[in-house]
C-alpha cells in the first residue's frame, strides 16, 4: 500500500498511485465509463516518467471491514508541450459526491504548478454533466469540442483548460 502524500480531510487521504493499486484503479475505470485504458497501460504509465502524476484516493476508515475497499478514486495525468494533460478521473460510485474527485484534481493541478506548468486540459464526454460541473468548480473553461471523439458509444468531446501560473500581462 502507498503511504499517504497528502492528507485531505480527516477521512480522505491522497498517496502515488503505485503498482499495488492497480486492480481496484480498473475496477472503478470499468465502472465508471472511461474510455479503456487497462491494467497494462496503467502499469506502463507507472514504469514511465510521468509516475509522480498518478495518484490515488484514500478513504480513512478505522472500522475497516473485510472486503471493502478504501480506495475510492485515482487520477492520471501527463506533461507535454508545457501543458499538464488530466488524462483520467474517476471516483467510485459509492464515494461520489464527497469532494474526493475535487481533492484529486486540487492535487494534480498543485502539481503542475510545481512544475511550472501554465496550463492544464482535459476532454470530457460532452453528455457527462457532472464531470463538467466539477470541472468548472475547479476552474477549467470549454475551449473547444471535438465532434465524435469518443466511441462505444460515439459522443463529441469537451475540451477544458485551466490556468494554473497568473501570466503576466504584456500591455502597459
């Protein structure tokens, strides 16, 4: 189990998604609609260089009983061309609308400042109103859609960014 980057709240705790968490982070892709990415490709990502933006979210839960999890989201991103691209967010049914998604998207877009990365995007399903409620919340914009990205089913594609260093302004 990886141990706790970021303590959250009392009851959510966020840690480096790590090979260990790999089972439950396909679990809750396959139940959250994603687009399929796999245990092969989240075990590539994590062999990669962009390992430090994967991260998971933790349910602290001291009456722990046998048999349920307490991972309850992950996100996965990536750095390229000076923008950090939010590959992927989910959030497990049952810990939906807590904040969590909204902790892990506060942690990877602190991550990107780190790095000194100015901008982050993201793509969404355009029917998904809920991923773009949040989304908004934590200050992405639509800047653009992408007609039929998504198949199974086939679906337009949200493009959202958000900036994360205060550019300077060039005019007096």
């Amino acid at each position: 189990m990886s141990q706790p980057f970021a303590a959250v709240r009392d009851d959510v705790s966020i840690a480096r998604m790590t090979e260990h968490d790999l089972l439950e982070v396909v679990e809750i892709e396959e139940n959250s609609g994603l687009s399929r990415w796999g245990w092969a490709a989240y075990y590539a990502e994590l062999q990669g260089r962009h390992r430090n933006l994967m991260f998971v979210a933790r349910i602290s839960n001291p009456e722990r009983r046998r048999g349920v999890s307490t991972l309850a989201g992950y996100i996965v991103a990536r750095m390229g061309a000076d923008e950090l691209h939010i590959n992927n967010v989910a959030v497990r049914d049952e810990y939906r609308r807590r904040g969590i998604g909204q902790d892990l998207l506060k942690e990877i877009m602190e991550q990107g400042r780190r790095l000194r990365t100015p901008v982050a995007f993201l793509e969404l399903r355009a029917g998904n109103q809920a991923a773009l409620t949040l989304y908004e919340k934590c200050g992405f914009k639509v800047t653009a859609r992408r007609k039929n990205y998504y198949s199974e089913p086939v679906e337009d594609a949200l493009v959202m960014t958000a900036e994360l260093m205060q550019r300077l302004d060039p005019s007096p």
